[in-house]
C-alpha cells in the first residue's frame, strides 16, 4: 500500500511540476498553458523515449555518439512518462 501510495504522490507531485514550471529553454509565450499543455508535453516525452529505445535496440553502438551511456538510457526508458 506504500508503494502505490508512494506512486501516486509522485504523480501528483509530477503533474503540479509540470503545470507550474516552464521547461527549460522554452519561451513563455510558447508555452501551451493547462491540461493541453500537460498532455503535449507528455505526449512528446513518450515519443522522445519510444525513439530512444528504437535507437537503443537497432544501433546500440551509436548510443555514445549522442553523449549518453546505455545505463542512462535505461533509467530515461524506466522512467514513466510524467517524469522529467
């Protein structure tokens, strides 16, 4: 029960970052505002991920030429989409 508990406070938790804090290098007046926003953004780190794991698997070789390890690459892929 702490566990799930756990889970969901950081979701939560999660969701209030991303409405309130702009990400990096991102002009405010381009910032999509409320739930579309947050969606949008989720939407694009499911898919910045989805590509990670494909590059990962198809040219794992290639991995380092972007600047990360396939440790790190592991932790981003484990990551679930509403985190940073």
């Amino acid at each position: 029960m702490k566990t799930m508990l756990d889970t969901i406070s950081g979701f939560y938790g999660a969701v209030r970052l991303d409405l309130s804090e702009p990400p990096t290098g991102v002009d405010l007046a381009e910032r999509r505002p409320g739930l579309f926003g947050l969606l949008s953004a989720w939407g694009e780190r499911a898919r910045f991920r989805e590509e990670l794991a494909t590059k990962a698997r198809d040219t794992p070789h290639l991995i380092g030429d972007i600047g990360l390890t396939m440790d790190q690459v592991r932790d981003e892929l484990a990551k679930p989409l509403w985190r940073r």
